[in-house]
C-alpha cells in the first residue's frame, strides 16, 4: 500500500490561514467570486435543481485527537462565540492577518468575526476547536443557499500551529458540507503561503490549483475516496498512538484509593506495580499515611511532587467523577479505572472531566494493564502473576477472559508486549490498541476478546491492515445472537481476523501461529504409529475443513523404503509400533519438505516395542531440523495439558496436542489465515457509476413529505434504484382498470399472460398477498382481477403494479440493511427473506470490495446462481454497497425476488425504507 501519510511539517511555525471571498452584497470583496477551476467538478445547477439532505443531528460538540495526542473539542459557532473569535483574530501577528485576509485591515477582522458567528443560515457553517476552554482554530465554509460549491476558510492560533488542528478542522467541516449537498470547496490564499496549500493537499482529496499572480485558486473535491480514507486512517492512527504514550509507556504513575487493608483493589494493584520492577516514578495518594506498601504517599494528587502521566484510580464508584476531576485540573495525561458499579450520571460525569481535561481513559471495571518494555516494565493489574516479555498483544473486555488468556499463554511459554484489560471500554477500544501494536515494534501477535464495537466500519479497515503484518485472533463471543451473529462473522472475515469459538481454541491456534509456519493449503499428511489414531486424526482433519488426499506414488515409495517393514505409506502413514527415532525423524521431515503436502499432523502413543529399544518417538520429532517449510503438529492421547510448546533441537517450538481435533482445527484456522494472505490487498470498493446528486435529492424530497420515514412506493422505488443502475423487470403503474389494460397490452409475455401485484402502503409483506398471475386473453380478465384486489385491500389499495411475467431462473434474494450496530450490511441468498433478513443470508459490511462481493456470491450452503450471471450479481452488489453507503437514511433496501435467468439478472420485486436519522460518519476522527 503507498504511504500517504502527508510529509513531516516544517520547523517553522508558517501560518494557516486562507482568504474567503465575502457573499454578501454588504461585504465588499477585494476580489471577484471566482467560478470553480473545472466546470465538471461542480455540475451546473441552479438552487431549484438542488434540495438539501435533511439536516442531521450533528450539532453536538465532539473529541477529537490532533497530531500530538492532545483532545480538542470541535463544535459548531453561535453568536455567542463573536467576542472570542474576534479575540483569536486580534492575537495574530501581522504577517499572519496579512495572510489570512490579504491585508491588516481591522475592518476585515471585524467583518470576519461577525459572519463566522452570525446565526446560522443556510451556506454558511462555522466550527470552532477550543482546548481547556480556549479557542484555538476556526474552520467556516460561506455558500448560496442550496449550492454545491463554498468557499472555505482557516483560522488557528499562531502558538498552536502544526499540531494538525487546521486539518481536523478541515475534516469535519467537509463531513457537515457533504450533508448539506455541498460537493466543493473553493479557497483563495497567497502564493506563499505553502503551509495552508500543504493542509488542503494533504488531506487526501482531490485539489485542483489556478495560479493567478500573488494568489492561488484551490478547488478542493470531498468526495470520500480511498486515498482519502487512508490519509484519514494515517493521521488518526498517528494522534491516536501519540494520545496513548502516557497510558502505555507512563514515566510515572500514582495510584488513588490504595487503602490500609489488605483486601483494597488499590492496595493490590499498587504491590503488582512495585513488585514487576517499574521503572518510573511511583506515587500513592492517602489522606493520611505517608507510606503504602514501601511506595511515598502524598494526601492528594495535586501534593504529588511531580505531575504523573498516568493514575490508578480504585475508589468508590461515587467517588470516581471527583478524583477524575483532580486529576484533570493537576495536568495528568490519562486514567486507569479499576472501581465498578458507576451509574450513568456517575459515567456522563468520569467522561467529562476525562473529555475536559483531554485524559484519556481505560475502563471503567478495568483488571489493569501491564507492558514489558524493558524501558518500563508495568504491571498495574489485579492479576497474581506478572506476564514474561514477549511478542503477543492482549486486549480483553472480560477481566475473566483476559485472565484464562493470561495463564494460558504462560503455560504456553508465549510472552507479552502488552497486556490490556478494556473493562466497560469508554474511551480506548480494541481499535485503539491494533493501531498501538501496528507501531510499537515489538508485537507480532495480537489478541482480542471484544463483547462490541465502538465503530465496526474503522475497525475493520484498521484490523485489515494489521492482519497483513501480524496473525489478529478473537473469540467469537456473542454467537447466541443470531443476527448479531452473523454479522461478527461477517466482520471477522472481510477483516482476516482469526475468529475461534473458545478461549481454548484460540490458544491452540496461537500455539502453531506463535511457532510454526503457515501451510500453504488445506493438505495435510498424518503420520501415526497406531493405525486408529491415525483414521481419528484423518477424520478429525475432514471435520474442520482440510483434506488427507492419498500421497502420490514416487513419495509413497519413498516413505516405504524409509519406514520398517509392515507400513503403509498411505495418507494416513502408518510407522507401526517398530519405528524408531531415526525412521520417524526422516519420514516427517520429507513429508514436510514436499511440494504435494501442506502440513503434517503426527499422533503418536507409547509402545512396548519402542520402550524395549529405548526409542522415543516424541523426542524424534524434537530432532526435526526446524525450520522446516511446512507446519508440523503432534498429537499425544496420553498428554495431560490440552496443547503444549516443546522446544526443537533448533529452537522452534512443536505445537503438542492430547486430541487430534484441537490440532486439526488449529490447521484450519492457519489455512484460512494462509490464503487470506495470499489474495492481494483489497480494500477499495469497486468504482460504480451513480447519479448520486439525483438520488439524495429524491430521498430529500421523498422525507421532507414523510418525516418521519417510511417505506416508498413502487415508483419512487424504481427511480431510487435507477439512478445506482439496478436492474428491475419492466413494469407499470395502475390506479384503474382502465390503466391496468393498457398496461397489460404494453408488457404481456409471448403467452399473453402479465402479473398483478396491489401496492398498500405499509410493511412488508402486506402486498405480497396481492400477487395474482393472469391469463390476459380479454380486458375482462384484468378488469376482473383489478376489481378483486380493490374489493380485498379497499381504501389501503394504493394502486397495481402490472409486470410480465418472470422467466425461469434462480430465485435470489439482494439486499441491504442498516444495522444500529455494524452500520450498512450488504446481504445476499435465497429469495423469499424471513422476518429477519440476515437469517440465512451471507452478510458483508459496506462498503464492499471486489473480494467480498465474490464471497458473498460464491457463499458455501447459498444457492449456486448460473456460472454465466456471476459477474453481473457481483456488480449488483456492488450497487446496493454504492446506494448504501451513499444513503444512510435508507434502513432497508430488498430485492425479492431478483432473479437470475436466461435473460440476465432483474429484481422482480423490491423495497425500500427510509428512516429521516443519519448515522454519523463512521471514518469521521472523533472519540467516543
């Protein structure tokens, strides 16, 4: 993937600020509105042609982190604000005002503080970034009402320059253009002023530039591409680790409520801290004691001789808000919460001092964290032991889970890089702690244990990435769910992300992640010296997915000169009973050298005859020259622990299972992990052609009528899915018999026969019982039929939809939804969907790259669609994905049946659901 992380910023603090050209006649322009530099960047149209999404409810204020880690709150400007944007104006230098209003005009700052706060109207939007109360940048874009095209201008504090604020800013006054229907921005700035060209260049969208003299005309497109998702992702994956340092890597740490008596969690977490060896400084607050557990104790954080990066916090949960606060205002960086039991005004209250403060947070109802750097060695938690040094990430939700992690990867001899207990998980997530591990260079396996989702859609593109350069494992927690079921399954997979069903499970796959290297395919050759083990072990292989196909003769032939006389060079191989070390050592190892196996599974028992010679077969593969370019797997029955790590000869641990299955299913999963890694990085969507500007118009208008949502009728329907190019069977609108004649004339089939459907309004599947096929050898026979269905549905019949009738085909079901959790979800199988529309279905989240599309086609236990429509479904989905992820007011869209037949692929029937709420972006850089 090219690196487009935008270039280091220069030492100097250059300023960032734009000109915008005033609107109003009441504002004399120094220089003449400009038309954009392109005319097909912004098509021409006039007010009238253009309606305005429905405004969301996006006013709140919201966190977000700048380059360096620091919180600033972004809100919207309100005449409230005119003193302090007036102030911010007035503080510039000179050069600073020249560059942002071409002159050192006090009427132009006057001018410029009062449009920016002026009530709000339609074109215009201001947002502010204020830190600890302060205003430090303005972002404001100025258009005619109902254009598509503004003006944009930037504003920031000059000692708060190059800390990305004009480029957050930027980001979010593009999210709220784009949900007023705005598709450009325009910006005039001086030719020297490099800086603010960088930031509009920088930001990953399409920038056009027209040099006029002095000054530069910038067209800036916000149309969300992926090069503009992965400048997102680099700069929110950049703030984001700079914004965890005082968490993960503190220089000192003071723990609050480390009681007297034995039995406080403080009191414990602050031994695990001094016992694990920290190497920073360590402080405990006490009202009254002086000293705990050997550790300085100071009456409140504020008598802390230093200030710490990071505090321990285990007090009562109504006391937790208040000691947050503290905190807070004595300048420390982040908190770990161990206390439970907080209400929701006591979490509203934590959140604001940590949001207030730019604190970043882990818990609460969190069992600590511990890291091994031997620059810090942490170890705040409320476990018994302390980690050893390794290369696996851990980041759990349930302190129960993250402690069965935590013992089994000991036994396993599997070291950590970091250790993280998320609990309640209100600020740091599991996204957090991939883009941690993406940078710190020590972690090479990562594992999680995620009970939800703070934003699915960020998360998969994170851990898609991450996944690429280290094995991400889960437990698949929360399968009882149905549909939540499905759709962790679906993110599991678009994000290659090994998901196991136990904690078990995980650990043995971790076992042959952590030690072996990855098979090259599903082939595995069993090598047992108990013909039964080895049938099991085959068939245990068959069970979770892999193949035992029989070894090809040159190799058998092979295997049948080293091994004693009675084996069977089969698949299984049968050694017998009489092998000894030597024979069974060079049996595994040519297996595993050879291009016909991709893995080999090696079950073994003690036998007398070997026990007479003094043979150990399990220390024979110990021998193994390791290592070697296949995995090798052992299976003992008689093996006490479920799997086990033994040292090679070499170095290279052996994955030793006591049952055939644990080990088969470890293989699957490295199978699985094989193969996505050699499919080639897909992450774009496929590019679609859409009359998108007609779309959101006609939602627009079609809420702007219904308010409160709803579902569309058959014409607003069929003109919504026009404008992604759906293809639907050829139909017509009926209100009277008389129309539903002359429809039927128009588009009965070769047999003279034409489907009726009634339409009433109302949810699905009401009208489905209003599908009559007709035999059209008269207008009596539609007169008749037309005449049933207004005495069958009276006042609710909104009129017919009059169709041919359908070809022979495959009945399919297409389809979106949006879910409250995971956002859009692109959905395909079988037609005649269930109440729940995931039931059954292959889901994928939107939007949908080329691999998924083909996965959701090629779907196992899915009906096989005609080898010949396979393309054209996949490009149907990738419409939907396109439609889904332009509209998210649309809550539901079917296709039921669509139909692949000779003639092609049309939906015969379909629906749509709006709903006026709008999801918020879910790339959009903000905290929880």
């Amino acid at each position: 993937m090219p690196d487009t992380r935008p270039a280091p910023a220069p030492a100097q603090p250059v300023p960032v600020h734009v000109r915008q050209t005033p609107v109003h006649a009441e504002q004399t322009p120094v220089h003449p509105r400009r038309t954009p530099v392109h005319a097909e960047q912004t098509p021409p149209q006039t007010p009238a042609d253009v309606q305005q999404a429905p405004a969301p409810a996006r006013h709140a204020p919201v966190h977000a982190l700048l380059a360096d880690g620091t919180t600033v709150r972004i809100r919207r400007a309100g005449p409230e604000d005119h003193d302090a944007v007036l102030a911010l104006y007035e503080a510039m230098s000179p050069d600073n005002l020249r560059l942002r209003f071409f002159s050192l005009s006090r009427v132009s700052v006057r001018r410029a503080a009062h449009r920016a706060t002026a009530p709000g109207r339609p074109g215009h939007r201001t947002l502010l970034a204020e830190h600890a109360g302060r205003l430090v940048g303005l972002a404001e874009y100025d258009g005619p009402p109902g254009g598509t095209t503004a003006d944009a201008a930037l504003a920031v504090a000059d000692d708060w320059h190059h800390r990305g604020v004009a480029t957050l800013l930027l980001e979010h006054l593009a999210d709220a253009a784009r949900t007023a229907g705005i598709t450009a921005f325009t910006a005039d700035a001086l030719a020297e002023n490099r800086e603010v060209l960088k930031v509009f260049h920088d930001l990953g969208l399409r920038v056009t530039r027209h040099y006029d003299g002095p000054e530069v005309h910038c067209v800036v497109e916000l149309t969300e591409d992926e090069d503009y998702l992965r400048a997102v992702e680099a700069r929110a994956g950049r703030a984001g680790v700079a914004s965890l340092r005082p968490l993960l890597r503190p220089r000192s740490v003071v723990v609050i409520g480390a009681g007297r008596g034995p039995g406080s969690a403080g009191r414990a977490v602050l031994r695990t801290v001094r016992r694990g060896g920290f190497t920073g400084r360590l402080f405990a607050v006490h009202p009254e004691a002086h000293a705990l557990c050997g550790v300085p104790a100071h009456p409140s954080v504020a008598a802390l001789p230093v200030v710490p990066d990071l505090a321990v916090i285990a007090v009562p949960a109504a006391a937790v808000p208040g000691v947050a606060e503290e905190c807070g205002r004595a300048g420390v960086r982040a908190l770990l919460v161990v206390s439970d039991g907080l209400d929701a005004r006591l979490s509203n209250a934590l959140m604001e001092a940590c949001r207030g403060h730019g604190m970043r947070l882990l818990g609460p109802h969190s069992l600590g964290l511990a890291t091994t750097d031997d620059g810090i060695r942490l170890n705040a938690t409320l476990t018994t032991g302390c980690p050893g040094p390794g290369t696996a990430g851990v980041a759990v939700q349930s302190g129960g889970v993250g402690i069965a992690l935590l013992d089994g990867l000991a036994r396993l001899g599997i070291g950590l890089s970091e250790f993280v207990s998320l609990g309640d998980k209100y600020d740091v997530s599991g996204n957090d702690l991939l883009q941690w591990w993406e940078a710190d260079g020590r972690t090479g396996l990562a594992v999680l244990h995620l009970e939800s989702f703070g934003n699915p859609r960020a998360f998969s593109r994170t851990a898609r990435r991450v996944a690429r350069a280290m094995p991400v494992l889960t437990v698949d927690a929360g399968r009882s769910e149905p549909g939540r079921a499905v759709t962790r399954q679906a993110l599991f997979a678009q994000a290659g992300i090994t998901a196991t069903r136990t904690v078990a499970e995980l650990l043995d796959t971790a076992a042959l992640l952590h030690a072996q290297p990855l098979p090259h395919g599903t082939r595995v050759a069993v090598v047992s010296n108990a013909r039964g083990l080895g049938v099991l072990a085959a068939d245990a292989c068959a069970d979770a997915g892999l193949s035992v196909p029989p070894l090809d003769a040159a190799l058998a032939a092979e295997l049948r000169d080293l091994l004693p006389e009675g084996a069977a060079a089969g698949n299984p191989v049968d050694v017998t009973a009489a092998v000894g070390e030597e024979r069974l050592l060079a049996c595994v190892e040519r297996l595993a050298r050879h291009d016909g196996v991709d893995a080999v599974l090696v079950t073994l028992v003690p036998t007398a005859v070997a026990a007479a010679t003094g043979d150990d077969p399990l220390r024979a593969l110990t021998e193994l020259p390791f290592p070697l370019p296949r995995p090798v797997v052992a299976v003992l029955p008689a093996q006490a622990a479920r799997v086990e790590l033994r040292r090679s000869r070499g170095g290279t641990p052996l994955p030793v299972h006591s049952d055939a299955a644990d080990a088969a299913r470890a293989l699957a999963h490295a199978a699985r992990r094989a193969a996505w890694l050699s499919q080639r990085p897909d992450t774009s969507p496929e590019p679609v052609e859409a009359d998108t500007g007609r779309a959101r118009r006609l939602v627009a208008a079609w809420l702007e009528e219904h308010p409160a949502g709803g579902r569309l009728d058959p014409r607003d329907t069929a003109a919504l899915l026009a404008c992604y190019g759906i293809p639907q069977l050829p139909w017509a609108w009926a209100r009277s018999e008389d129309e539903a004649v002359r429809a039927a004339e128009r588009l009965a089939g070769a047999d003279g026969r034409v489907v009726l459907r009634a339409y009433v309004p109302g949810p699905p599947p009401r009208d489905e019982r209003g599908a009559v096929p007709l035999d059209v050898h008269g207008a009596a026979r539609i007169r008749a039929a037309h005449r049933d269905l207004v005495t069958r549905f009276g006042d609710l019949l909104a009129g017919v939809v009059v169709q041919p009738p359908a070809d022979r085909g495959t009945e399919l079901f297409a389809g979106v939804v949006q879910d409250e959790v995971f956002g859009p979800l692109v959905v395909y199988g079988p037609g005649g969907a269930a109440a729940d529309p995931l039931a059954g279905h292959a889901v994928r989240l939107a939007p949908l790259t080329g691999r998924d599309a083909h996965d959701l086609v090629t779907a196992p236990g899915l009906p096989a669609a005609p080898a010949a429509h396979t393309a054209r479904l996949e490009q149907l989905l990738h419409r939907l994905s396109r439609l889904a992820c332009d509209l998210p007011h649309v809550t539901e869209a079917a296709l039921d049946p669509l139909l692949a037949g000779p003639h092609g692929v049309h939906a015969l029937n379909a629906r749509i659901h709006l709903t006026p709420h709008r999801p918020n972006d879910p790339y959009l850089r903000r905290l929880r």
